[in-house]
C-alpha cells in the first residue's frame, strides 16, 4: 500500500505509521536512516509507516529514543492507546506502570500469570479465545506479542522483585497438550529459584480463608507508593488512591500467610509435573 493514499484517520495503527513517517521525513532522514537508529531493518521500518505491520512495544520505544521524544506525546504512548481496544479498561495504563515497577505482587486463579507464562501456554489460550468467538485471529497475535512485550520488559539491570501467589487451580488445570502444560510448570520451577522472585500455591484446603476472589496485581513504584489492578471478566479497574490500595495490600499479606511456603510450593508443583498424562 502507498502510504499517500492511506488515511491516517481510518485506524489508529494507520496513524501511527503517518506519524513515523512525518517525522522521518521532517527530519530529512529516509527509512535505511531511521531502521539504523531504530536497529531495525528499513523493510520493518517501511511495513510499520504503512500499517502493513503492526508496531510493538519496543519498535515504539526505539523509536522514541531515536527522535528523542519525552513526556506524554510519545510512541509508546500511541500504542498503548492502540492496545487499547482489545485489552480491558484500565490495564494499558496499568502496564505502562508494571514497566516501571520496583515490586511486582500478583495472585492468579485459573491460569498462570501471564509474566510467568510460556509463549507455547500463551498461545493455546489465545487460540482457544479464537474458537469460542471471543476474540479475532489477528487479536490472538497481538495477545501473545504484547505478553512477550511485557514479560522483556522485566529484563533489566535491576529486575523487579516479584511476589507470586497462584490458586491452586492454577497448576492443576491442564492447558494445551502435556508438553505444554510441563513445559509451564517447568517454569514456575525455574522462576521459583530466582533470587528475586518468591512463588506460593494457596492450596485449595484454605477454603473461606482466601481473601480474593478475583485476580489481584498490586505494583510498587519507584517513589515506593501502590497501585492496583483488578479485573473481572468484562471490565478492569485501575486504582491508585492510596485509602483504597492499602487494604488490598494488606489482604494480600493475609494471602501469603495462609499459602504454601516457597519450598512446599515447589514440592507441590512438581508432584503436579508427574500426574500430567
């Protein structure tokens, strides 16, 4: 497609790729220029500028140092934005602080949270969200890119330390075929031993003591004040009122007091390793 006869004004994808190519261009550079300051190919760079390729997160942010553009009108920003419309109100906004967080608290029930998640496990659920209707063949994509976007972020100097607490439904619930589903539980085993990382199962005996019934992700910042990330099926809330985060902060304590210790979690995750068929 000839990027004059694409309207930026059909899609959001479309008007990313006419912003890189107006900035290119203000600055008299070509797309070999900017694939070389982007350490992209120009082929990648051109496919981008024409929305025949969508861009990801860290096409973005390359692309933000590469123009030296800061604050809140940035490349990053607009794909958030282009996320926006298949991800759950409020969990954009949310990743854009997960990418900045010094401590990362999550409890999962159901499946394995994503930043633990394999791409072969990423991609069965996709998958499966294609063949119920939920969810487009290409969104499916975009969903497994966006978590390995997410999950590289995390890859830095200083990683975050990260809190994990699953329900036990989370390792017993069989997803994809057995090599899938070892390969996952592989691992949390693996995650487990990092020295910033603490994982709990919160087995299933401590019935009405569980103080969540829905996913929790509380993210602690650099200036050490806590947000939080709920969601429910349909919808996903964002809250950063402090009068409102502690008390899930504090639940969240109570979580990890009732759970597994570290090592008995271990012991449980692998036992669930040999009864896969």
């Amino acid at each position: 497609m000839n990027l004059k006869d694409l309207d930026p004004d059909s899609s959001r994808q479309a008007a990313f790729g006419a912003r890189l190519r107006s900035l290119r261009e203000a600055r008299g550079w070509t797309q070999d220029d900017l694939a070389e300051l982007m350490e992209y190919s120009s082929v990648h760079v051109s496919a981008v500028e024409t929305a025949r390729r969508p861009p990801t997160l860290r096409f973005s942010r390359s692309a933000d140092r590469a123009f030296g553009i800061e604050g809140t009108d940035t490349f990053e920003r607009d794909w958030r934005e282009l996320q926006h419309g298949s991800l759950l109100e409020g969990f954009p906004q949310y990743v854009g602080y997960e990418g900045r967080a010094v401590e990362i608290r999550l409890y999962e029930i159901g499946i394995i949270p994503g930043l633990l998640q394999t791409p072969e496990y990423a991609q069965v659920l996709a998958d499966s969200a294609v063949r119920r209707g939920a969810i487009p063949p290409e969104q499916a994509t975009e969903r497994v890119v966006f978590l390995a976007e997410r999950q590289s972020a995390l890859v830095r100097a200083r990683p975050p330390m990260m809190l994990v607490v699953m329900d036990e439904s989370c390792i017993r619930r069989q997803v994809g075929d057995p090599a899938v589903m070892d390969a996952q539980l592989a691992r949390l085993v693996e995650f487990a031993e990092l020295p910033n990382a603490v994982l709990q199962i919160a087995p299933y005996d401590i019935g009405e003591r569980r103080p969540f019934d829905l996913p929790m992700n509380l993210l602690t910042l650099p200036d050490l004040s806590v947000i939080a990330y709920a969601e429910s099926q349909i919808r996903g809330h964002l809250e950063r009122e402090t009068a409102s985060v502690l008390p899930f902060l504090t639940a969240y304590h109570q979580l990890q007091a009732e759970a597994l210790s570290p090592a008995a979690s271990v012991a449980m995750i692998n036992e669930a390793r040999k009864g896969i068929p």
